[in-house]
C-alpha cells in the first residue's frame, strides 16, 4: 500500500519511514494514518488483523482532507492511538449484544472486558483471544470443543462459562463475573496471606478440581491470576481447558505469569503429557506464593527454573512461616515433587492429607472449621485517630 501511494519501496527499517504525504502531499489524511500504524516500529502500536485494520479505514470512510502541509510521523499515530482503535473495533464488533463498559485486565491468552449483556441485561466478563491463538481453524474449533466441555462444569467454585462467539475477526467468550481480587492482586496489594485464609483457598480449590477431573478435564494452567476471590471471599477459578485448546501445534509447556514457567509443572515445560496431577503441583506451587510472597522457584530463565524444580530445591516454608506446623510442610512439600508419581495421585488424597495435618496441628483450626470472615480479602482502611 505504501509502495502503491508513493511510488517508492519502504525502508527496511520503520524508524526510518518517510510519512506517504513527505513524498505525495494528495495523498489523503487517513490512509496516512492507517499506513503508518500498520508499519509502525513497535509490534504492540500495530493492528492485530486484517479486519481491525479494514474496518480503521472504512470507519473514516469519505473524511479524505489532505494536509496542508507534511504530518510528521509522531503526530500522526498520535491521531490514532492504538488503544482508541482497539476500543472502536471492539465496540463494532459487539455491535447491539454487548455494550462495552470497561477492560479488567489483560493476560496470556487476550484482554477481559466488563460488558452488559444487552440481551439479558447483566453484567458479564468477555474474554477477546489473541488472534494469533485462534489464525489456525483447528485451533478455532479446539477451542471451542474445550471451552464447551468447560461450560458444563457447574461447581460453586469454579467460574461459569456462559457463551462462545465472534465477529470482525474477534473470536470471545462471556463468563460470569466475580468482583473481586485474583490471587496475585491480593498479594500485591497486602502481602504473604495468613495461612487460614491459604487453607480455605486449598480447600476449595481442591474440592473444584475433583469436580473438573472426575469430568476429564484437567485446566493445566493453574496460577494466581487464574484464582479470583469474590465478595463473599471465596474462590473462583477460571480458564478451564483453555491452556490445551490454545496451545501451539509445536511440542511443549504451557507457561504462565506472562510467559514465565513459575506455576508450570516441569512435565508441562519439558513438553510432556500431563494428567491432573499436574495441575495439582501448579496449585500446591500458588500456596507457597501466597504463604511466601514469592513463589518458590525463581530464576532468570526458564532453564534455571526447571533445574531447580527437578533438583526439588523446594524453599524451607517453616524459614519463612513459624505458623506452618512441619506436618503441614510435609503435605507442601510432597505436593510440588518433581517425580510425578512422587505426589498426590488426586485431588481428594490432597485434601485428606491437608487434614491429617490440620488435625496432627492442636495449635491450629481443624480444616473443616477454616472459615474466615467473607471480607477478608478487602483490604483495610486507615484507622481514624479518635477526636
């Protein structure tokens, strides 16, 4: 397009992009606009596919003014930033379904969005996939063979799925919404948590995925983000079966955390097959984050990760947490072993041993009495100095 406009070949180098109206000054304001996004030196600032950036122009359709003088190349993609397009493209793509009320939050696999179903007037979250997770059709009809089995999941702690659709080049889904902190964010924001609420969180967490792999499905991306914790305190989990259904065609393991492996289990790095127990490990790993503030193997690549977690270099919790009885960091312990048949075969045995700690422990509330209070996870306001 370019090359069509001026006559000349672009520079192999974006930096070095000589704005179209530089060469042709006829030429019309936003198709300059629409080039120099597409060839924009940043990755992030360009368009995610053909139709966002079909429906950028055709949505400008008739404004051609041309310039008066040269459009430096700064100002011109500042006319068009790319959070402004991206908001217009999802607007046109909800068209009168959903109504666009704000982003939550963005991760490895797309953006979620707070949206009003129009439809049945609520309010739900609408996870946008990356298009690049979804350029393959087999990958497209994986998903939402997964995401389906996913939505028959029907369990207190576990997010509910409630329709798979797409438009524009888009491809979603809308889930319940939980209005409340994911694991990470509470840590963030508060620190290590208390080890009641680390045991409520374990106990519910379980308890879902039994449920989940009694159905066949193992979620295989377990990490803080994946664990809301809603109004009432309680969990949620979310992304069933999307780690499967989007992953590559190349052998390999999911990751999380923003591509680093810290919640992975190593048979998922290593490229190997995985059953439940792997999911198992990711959970037992999220509970030394939350008890810790860190999560236990750390490292500067996902090689020194992955050495630490088959040499089972497992942190001391009872170095960190004086409130963790020794039974209870044997139960830790064995859980995040690097031989897989090493841990906990299930998750109902997980639980049963976290028990026969909690009860081995006198000091400590007994797992079935591990209720604290719903707010919780709120964090606390300043204390006003009495007058």
């Amino acid at each position: 397009l370019y090359y069509a406009v001026t006559a000349q070949a672009p520079p192999l180098s974006p930096v070095d992009l000589t704005p179209p109206t530089a060469l042709r000054p006829v030429c019309p304001a936003i198709l300059e606009q629409v080039i120099l996004r597409a060839m924009a030196p940043e990755p992030v600032r360009r368009y995610l596919t053909a139709s966002e950036m079909l429906d950028d122009l055709v949505s400008a359709a008739g404004l051609f003014e041309t310039p008066s003088g040269t459009t430096a190349f700064g100002n011109a993609a500042e006319q068009h930033s790319t959070d402004d397009a991206r908001e217009q493209h999802m607007r046109r793509a909800l068209g009168d379904d959903y109504e666009l009320l704000d982003e939550l939050g963005e991760g490895g696999f797309g953006r979620v969005y707070r949206v009003r179903d129009l439809h049945l007037e609520r309010e739900v979250a609408l996870k946008v996939l990356h298009p690049f997770l979804t350029k393959h059709p087999s990958g497209v009809e994986r998903f939402r063979r997964e995401a389906q089995l996913a939505a028959r999941l029907k369990h207190p702690h576990i997010v509910d799925i409630y329709d798979i659709a797409g438009r524009a080049g888009l491809l979603w889904y809308t889930m319940e919404l939980v209005k409340g902190p994911n694991v990470a964010q509470w840590i963030d924001r508060n620190g290590p948590m208390p080890l009641d609420h680390v045991l409520r969180l374990m106990r519910e967490a379980l308890s879902a995925l039994a449920h989940a792999h009694a159905s066949g499905l193992v979620h295989r991306d377990i990490k803080p983000e994946n664990l809301l914790i809603d109004e009432r305190g309680s969990l949620r989990i979310t992304d069933f079966g999307l780690a499967m259904a989007l992953q590559t065609q190349e052998r390999g393991g999911v990751t999380s955390r923003s591509g680093t492996p810290q919640f992975a289990s190593p048979e998922q790095l290593l490229g190997e097959s995985v059953d439940q127990r792997s999911d198992l490990y990711s959970l037992a790993v999220v509970a030394y984050y939350a008890l810790l503030g860190f999560p236990p193997f750390s490292g500067q690549s996902a090689a020194q990760i992955l050495a630490k977690q088959t040499t089972d270099q497992i942190p001391a919790l009872r170095d960190y947490r004086h409130d963790v009885s020794e039974e209870l960091e044997v139960v830790f312990e064995r859980a995040i072993r690097n031989d897989v048949d090493a841990r906990y075969a299930t998750a109902a045995e997980f639980f049963q041993a976290l028990r026969q700690a909690m009860r081995a422990s006198p000091s400590r509330l007994p797992a079935d009495r591990v209720r604290p209070s719903f707010l919780w996870w709120r964090p606390r306001r300043p204390r006003e100095d009495s007058p």
